[in-house]
C-alpha cells in the first residue's frame, strides 16, 4: 500500500509492502527523490512505524494527498 502526503506542491510518500516469511518493508521518499528503506521482521511494527510517520507528517501540515492499492 502506498500513502502520498503533500504539502505546498511538494509530494512524499511512504510504500509498505509485504514480503513472504511475514517480513515487511517500508520505503519512504522524500520529495527531492530520497528514499530510504527499512525491513521489518513483525508487520505491526511496521504498521506502527508508518503510523508514527503519518502523525509526523500531519502535525507539520502535511495531507494526505491519496492511496494506492490494498493490504490483504
């Protein structure tokens, strides 16, 4: 699943996908193109990171511009 905040025309987005074994991954992009990775052996810890990131973003203004896909 992919969530794309923005703010003043500027776009970043976080993309948490699912890896088999019940890894997870999430990649953040800054909007200049950045991005990091992280991996996470527990998918809740990687729900709560993208959470934390979410209310990151939000308290310094950001919206949610939209989502793309599903988290089956």
């Amino acid at each position: 699943m992919t969530w794309n905040y923005e703010l003043n025309g500027l776009t970043v987005s976080h993309e948490l996908r699912r890896l088999p074994g019940g890894h997870c991954e999430l990649r953040m992009t800054d909007f200049d193109g950045y991005a990091k990775l992280e991996r996470y052996d527990d998918e809740f810890a990687a729900l709560r990171r993208q959470m934390d990131l979410e209310r990151t973003l939000i308290v310094r203004g950001w919206g949610l511009g939209g989502f793309v896909g599903y988290w089956a």
